[in-house]
C-alpha cells in the first residue's frame, strides 16, 4: 500500500481517503494533490513515486509536465495584460501581430484566441519537434494557416496551436516570452514552483512521466460524444480536426526530454507542482496567504464568463469555455457550475472557484487515456465537494 503523506485540515479527511483510493484502485503511480480555501492551505498530499517508471519517491517538492493545465497559467497573462491596459481583448490579434492577418484571419479578435474560436486548431504542415520547440517556426506557421471555419463563428479546441497564438501575442504586446513573462510577474511574486519553460538549474525537480493503463471498471466516464463519430474514430481518422489538432506536432515530442521541458509550449508543457497550481488560483479568485490576488473582479468575471458552448469541432464533446479556461460542464467536471480552469490530457486538473473559495492542484505522473474527466482527479473533486457539505 503506499504510503500517503502530508496532511489534511479539519474536515477534509474525505480528501486524503480518496487520494489513498486513487493509488489502491486507480492505477495511481505518484501524485500530488493541494487545496487552498480562502487563500489558506487546508490539503497538501503526496505519495508515490517521482517516475512513472521508477522507485524514487515522491517528495513535497516534485514537480510534473502538467500538459494542457499550462493553458489556464498562460490565459491569466493576456488577461492580466488587459487589466493593465496593455491589450484590447476586442481588437484584431493583427493589430499586434500583423503577420497574423494573413489567409483571411484579419478580423480574428483576441477573444477569440482564448476562447477557441480563431478557427486555426491545426497546421497544414504540422512541425517537427525540433521547429515546434524553436521559438519561430510555430508563430510562423500559425500566421500562415488558413482558418478552418469563419473565425468567431464555431469553436474548437485549439489543443497544440494554443501555444504559438497566445504566446506571440504576448511577445508582440511585452516584448518577452511568455514563460519570462510568467516568471517575473506571477511566479516570481507568488513564490509559485511553476515554470514555462523549465530552466536547466531546475530539471532535477521534474518526475518523468508514463501511460498507465487504468485498472478494470475506473476509467473515465468520458466525453458526451456527437452522433455517428466518437473520439477514438476521429483519432484514428487522419484527415480529421481532432486528429490534425493533437498532430500539430509530428511525430509526438518526448515529453521528458529536457529540450521539450524548456521550450515555453504555453498549450501543453507547464512544469509544475501541486502546490503552485493551487497556489496560483487561490490568487486568481481572492487573496492568498503570502501573496497578493491577481484577478480584479471585472477580470474574474471575464475569465469565466462563458464564450463558447456546446459541440466542439476538435473534442467532438460539448464543451465551455470562457476566456482561456474550460467552464465546469460535461467535458469538464470542476467543483460547481462558477468554477473555472483547466485540465491536463491524461490527467493534471487546477481550478478555482470563487463561490466557496476553493482552489485546486492535482498533478500525476502516471497518463491515463483520457482527455478531460480523468477518474483520479475527479474522485478527489468529489471529496472537496464532501468535504464541503460536511
């Protein structure tokens, strides 16, 4: 049995029942789960081991590829910068990218961006690994492509390509990469263990990961799939959104190479530690213990202020997003129907939500396949929501 550590507030025991549950019946390998409430830690646990792959253990420190997670730390930065001054969200992304206005993408708004609707979730040419980590061949190419349906009209989940459009955005708007941008101003402030882009002095406090096959009868309930296609087909469908959007990339990069974990993928490769994600939407949706709030209110309602809603053209499930961040919905269980943030493909999930002052970090080494509900994390979001009702 492995042995859980850290420890619970009052009232939160249902917590560390289920994150035990999730190493004695869901194939959990090593993991980490934090909770603030009103700004104050109440959960902070871990048990298991660094590596998928190996018998180091985990410590209070470790840190993981959160995958898609990353996409609700690299939101709060244009939003952030609107609350400044510094971006219209309801100006043309040319009017500060102007490359970006080529093949009939001069009227995509920079809300569109955020909220799945720029209608370029793939490459025509998808990159190789070593274009896609270059800092230029992934701004360039997105620039390029054509729009996949009428900017502003559909969305679809852009799951690679969220990268490149935010993350230029950000330099053209800054004059800094987004990882440099969150590290002075929100990593650096909130002393969170989160980085995109991984610098080399910090690669030891990274775990690797690995699949892992769920045991039988604890895989995810899944996406509510569209009529007459389901994702598994749409996957192995080369010509499809889905397909193309998770292939932007090709072949698939190695997510524990060091080159990998230092390039700044705003889409998907966030290092992170239990702790900071929580720790960094406790800050969102209120004060937090040694740190300040970063959301204003007016920018808190924008965050999850629904934009998008209903059958999603990549993910093939209906999805809600607001401005950077999955909405609590079908496709995305959160704790309660104000939440917002964002999952990990396979399984990281952070989010908080400003009603009960909750916020939330899960990280996992051990990927699961699943793209949004995976059955760890939200077993532990049940227990918050136990833990809640008393």
């Amino acid at each position: 049995m492995t042995d859980v550590q850290g420890t619970v507030a009052d009232g939160f025991q249902p917590v560390r029942d289920a994150f035990a549950d999730n190493f004695a019946r869901r194939g959990e390998r090593g993991a980490a789960v934090v909770v603030h409430q009103g700004g104050r830690k109440v959960v902070d646990l871990w048990g298991g081991t660094r590596d998928a792959d190996g018998t180091a253990p985990w410590t209070r420190g470790t840190a993981q590829i959160v995958r898609s997670a990353t996409k609700g730390v690299a939101a709060a930065v244009p939003l952030l910068l609107h609350q400044r001054g510094q971006v219209d969200l309801d100006a043309p992304v040319g009017t500060y990218w102007p490359e970006f206005k080529a093949a009939g993408k001069e009227r995509v708004l920079v809300r569109h961006l955020l909220a799945h609707r720029a209608g370029v979730p793939v490459l025509d040419t998808p990159l190789t690994p070593a274009r896609a980590l270059d800092g230029v061949s992934g701004p360039r190419a997105v620039a390029a492509q054509a729009p996949v349906w009428e900017p502003g009209t559909d969305h679809g989940y852009h799951a690679q390509t969220f990268s490149w459009t935010v993350g230029e955005l950000v330099r053209r708007v800054t004059g800094r990469t987004i990882g440099a941008w969150t590290a002075a101003e929100l990593a650096g402030p909130l002393g969170l263990d989160l980085w995109i882009g991984l610098p080399a002095a910090e690669q030891h406090r990274a775990g690797r990961l690995g699949a892992v096959e769920p045991p039988a009868g604890t895989a995810a309930p899944g996406l509510r799939i569209r009529p007459k296609q389901s994702v598994s087909d749409a996957y192995r469908d080369p010509g499809s959104l889905t397909r193309r959007a998770f292939g932007a990339i090709d072949p698939l990069p190695d997510e524990n190479d060091p080159a990998y974990r230092a390039a700044e993928l705003a889409a998907s490769a966030g290092v992170a530690t239990a702790e900071a994600l929580s720790r960094f939407y406790a800050a969102l949706i209120g004060d937090v213990e040694g740190g300040r709030r970063l959301f204003a209110p007016a920018t808190l309602t924008l965050a999850r202020t629904e934009e998008s809603a209903g059958p999603d053209r990549v993910l093939m499930a209906k999805t809600r997003f607001g401005l950077g961040y999955m909405l609590h919905g079908p496709a995305s269980p959160l704790l309660a129907p104000g939440s917002f943030g964002h999952p990990g493909r396979g399984g990281s999930l952070a989010f908080g939500d400003p009603e009960s002052g909750i916020a939330f970090g899960y990280v996992t080494n051990g990927m699961q396949k699943n793209v949004t509900a995976d059955p760890r994390a939200q077993a532990l979001v049940r227990a918050v929501a136990k833990s809640l009702a008393g």
